[in-house]
C-alpha cells in the first residue's frame, strides 16, 4: 500500500556563514561550489588589531601578578611584624585588602585576555558541517560586521539529504502505525534517477489550509543525484502484503470493440 506525491529535495543541514567580528577579510580559502568537510578552513579575517589587544592584556596580567606577589609579601611582613607587637592590626588588614583587590583586578584582566583570544579565533571562519558551499557574495579587502544580515555563503549538506512530502492528514493514524512496525521506506524519483530512504520526520501540527502533514524521509545521496531544491516524485510505502488480493486496471475504453460480437474472449481450462 503506497501513496504517491510531489515531494521536495531539503538539504540535511544548511549553516550561514558569517563574521561575529568587525573586521575585513583576507582571503577566500575555497572555491565557490566546492565540497567541503568539517573544519576545513573557508575564510580568514584581518587579526591584527586583535593580536595587539591580546598582547596587551597578556601583558597587563604579568604585571598584576607582579603586584599580587609584592601583595602578598607585604601580608606575611605585617603579620610577622604583628606577631613580635611592632605592627598594628589596621596595618595588616589593609595589606590584606590590598591583596584581595589586586588578586581580584588580575582575574578581571586575565578574563579579558580570554575574551580577546577567544575573538582572535573567530577570524578564521572554518566549515561546520559537511556539504557544498554556494556563492560566496563577499570577496577579499571587503568588510564585514557581526551586525551583517547578509551570510558570506551558505554551506548545504546533501548527503545524505531530505525529502519532503506532504501527506492527507487522513493517513496519519496509518503512517503512524506502520512506523511503529519498523522503518517506513520512501522511494524519491528525479528524471531517471531513483533514490530511497525512510522516514525519518514528521511534522508536530496539520497544515489547516491544505490539511495535509508534512513528513521528510532521509536518503543517502552519494552521487548528489538530489540538489536542495528539486522537486522529486515520492513514493510512502504504508505497508506490504504479499497475500493480498489483487485485480488488475480494467483496459482503456478506445481499446475495447462497441460490437459485443467482435470483442475477442479467452477461456482457460480448469
């Protein structure tokens, strides 16, 4: 028992690319089309201001934890000169103070030295996921802001990849009890092409304009015969008898004689 209808071809995944620092771009590290894998480097950013910043930090926390230091020397001496009556006790808790606001300045600095490094790392846009990047709109010299509504590209994952297919919500009862059963497959058709998947979504509401229920079936796509996009010819397999009764589509009216005494006739013996 199947259903037949017009599906359309979903990318996996789909990420945007774009910068989370205001800065300009330095060069394109892929070409546009190209396949990509994890972690592979596609666009790297002007560091260079933010090279400077970090070394700056780094090295303002050297300096606070020369103070620090100085800090704590100057508690054990008020303390050791508290224990033989020659200092005060307001003496020994300034230095103490003293310490806790520089100890406390250092961990502040040393926050930012991170925040500035963890920046440093955004300039080098790497992929995410696997899949094809499309048309990169920025080139290099230009500039670009984490405010920009506008991705340098968009990376797609088409393998595998989806199809979805809306179906009447009057079969969800049995597409959700063959699901239970098992895996329910989906066949996806694109010119001569055939593809097969199972059903991996189902939508959590019917379309009350069309009452229908959208479902995606993930399907393997190694030769990338399905682009994001298409429009394919799905088939839901519900369910599979094999000992069903069947009977066969009565021929086409132009190919049976008007004259009763014409019409060929066959018997088979018993």
């Amino acid at each position: 028992i199947t259903f037949s209808a017009v599906g359309t071809v979903q990318p996996l995944a789909s990420v945007a690319l774009k910068a989370r620092v205001d800065t300009q771009i330095v060069s394109i590290e892929v070409e546009e089309g190209a396949k990509v894998k994890v972690g592979d480097l596609l666009v790297r950013l002007d560091d260079r201001t933010l090279k400077a910043q970090l070394a700056q930090m780094e090295a303002q926390v050297a300096k606070d934890d020369a103070q620090v230091a100085q800090a704590e020397r100057d508690v054990a001496r008020y303390e050791d000169l508290l224990a033989r009556k020659i200092g005060t006790e307001v003496q020994k808790d300034t230095a103490i103070t003293q310490l806790k606001a520089l100890r406390a300045q250092r961990e502040a600095d040393a926050a930012q030295a991170l925040n500035i490094k963890t920046q440093l790392g955004f300039t080098e846009i790497r992929a995410t996921i696997p899949g094809r990047i499309g048309s990169i709109a920025a080139k290099p010299g230009a500039l670009v802001r984490s405010a920009d509504t506008v991705a340098i590209a968009t990376i797609n994952q088409v393998d595998p990849i989806l199809v979805a297919v809306a179906i009447p919500q009057a079969m969800l009862p049995e597409l959700k009890e063959a699901i239970a059963k098992g895996p329910v497959a989906v066949e996806a058709m694109a010119g001569n092409t055939k593809a097969t998947g199972t059903v991996a979504f189902i939508e959590n509401g019917v379309d009350l304009a069309t009452g229908t229920v959208m479902i995606k079936a993930k399907m393997d796509n190694p030769t990338e015969a399905l682009w994001p996009g298409a429009f394919v010819r799905a088939t839901v397999t519900l369910s599979n008898d094999p000992k069903a009764l069947t009977v066969p589509l009565a021929p086409a009216a132009s190919s049976v004689s008007a004259n009763p005494a014409s019409t060929p006739t066959s018997s088979t013996p018993l």
